[in-house]
C-alpha cells in the first residue's frame, strides 16, 4: 500500500510539474460553432496594487501586445480598444464599464443589460475584457541562494452580449529567471532574447524585462481562443 502511494505522490509530482498554457482555459460549444463573428476588444484593465504599478504600464503594455497578437487572427472581426473606448465615452458608459469588469473579477457576475447596451452600440456579437492580474520583477540581494526572476499574468474572457453568457476565458501566468554571475562583486542577468544585463559592482541581482515574460502571456490567450 506504501508503494502504491508513493507511486502516486510521485506521478501527480510530474504532473504537477508539466504546466500548459494557457494554466487555466474553459469555452462555451457556441465558440466553436462559428456563431460568434465581431468581437469587441475592451482596453486591459489591471487587478493591480497602485504601488505594484503607479503608472499603469502592465495594461498598456497587454493592449499593444495583445492588439498586435489580435491581428495575426483573421478568423474574427475584432472592433479595436480605441473604438471601444470611443463608444464608451460617446454612450457615457465608461463606469459602467469599470463596474461590469471588476463585478465579473470579483464575484464572477456579469451584467446583461451592460452587454446588451454594448451589443446594440458596437453591433458585435461579443465582448472581450482583459485583466492583468500579476507583474513582479524579484531582485535578489547578491548573498542570498537564489535567482531574479520576472513574473506576469492575466486573464482573458469573452462575453455573448444576446443574454451575457460565458463564452471563454483563458488564464495564464508564466515568468523567466535571470542567471546569476559566480563573482559577488558583479551581476549578470540573461534574458530569454539571449540579452545579457549587467551591474558590475551591484548588491542586487536584477530580474529580467516584465515585457518579455508579457509577451509569452499573450500569444498564450490569444491562440487560446478558438478558430472558426
């Protein structure tokens, strides 16, 4: 009994170690179906600590991201974010808006009668909002046992704006670390583009770029939704 028990602490172990991306994903049959067509790309938003990002560069850096990501899909009809943002100005909507994404962050409830309103002003058959939920670079103090490392994560949904059903949401997460130099008096960190930073003379070890790690984030959301 022992055994079998171990052998299967060690398999759920592998498992648990093998992560696919997007970490979390769930679609709806109907976005398969082909019947969602033009789809109306809300600016991210950011679940973000002020302090984590006084100048809101997480969300800003996920809409030229992902808009760039966006174009490569020409299975959809995509109404840009800054048309989206001009309609919401236009409908005097913009707090509704706020309430809608942080209502469905919070407690998983979206508004029909919001989606609605979009549906009728943008003449889409869905709704898609974006959340940056994590952006941390960890510096590492150059006597401690560890490495920098950069950390970025958000999460991607999509709405029916007929009766405000769930027609997909995507999470992902992902991060790369830094290598560190042997020589206390200096720093090294390589990024995933083959970068090399350095500080010679640094006490910090310094993360690589959040832009990098952001990027892997997005092509994971974005070739997570389904083709038509």
């Amino acid at each position: 009994m022992k055994k079998v028990l171990l052998c299967l602490a060690i398999v759920g172990l592998l498992v648990g170690c093998k992560k696919t991306h997007p970490v979390q994903l769930y679609v709806d049959p109907a976005m398969g179906e082909g019947t969602v067509d033009k789809i109306a790309v809300f600016p991210f938003s950011t679940a973000l600590h002020y302090t984590a990002d006084p100048d809101r560069i997480a969300p800003k850096t996920f809409d030229r991201m992902f808009r760039d990501e966006l174009d490569q899909r020409e299975d959809y009809s995509w109404v840009a974010p800054g048309s989206v943002k001009y309609v919401l100005e236009r409908e005097d909507l913009e707090e509704d808006a706020k309430r809608f994404i942080d209502n469905w962050r919070k407690n998983h409830q979206a508004d029909k009668e919001f989606l609605s309103k979009m549906g009728t002003a943008l003449q889409v058959d869905g709704v898609l909002i974006g959340v940056v939920e994590l952006w941390q670079q960890d510096e590492v103090d150059v006597r401690e046992d560890a490495a920098p490392a950069a950390y970025v994560g958000a999460t991607v949904t999509i709405f029916d704006v007929k009766d405000g059903r769930l027609l997909f949401e995507a999470k992902d997460e992902d991060f790369i670390e830094g290598a560190r130099s042997e020589h206390r008096d200096a720093q090294i960190v390589r990024s995933g583009a083959g970068q090399i930073y350095s500080d010679p003379g640094g006490s910090m070890y310094k993360a690589p770029e959040l832009d990098e790690v952001a990027i892997k984030v997005v092509k994971a959301l974005v070739n997570s939704i389904p083709t038509r």
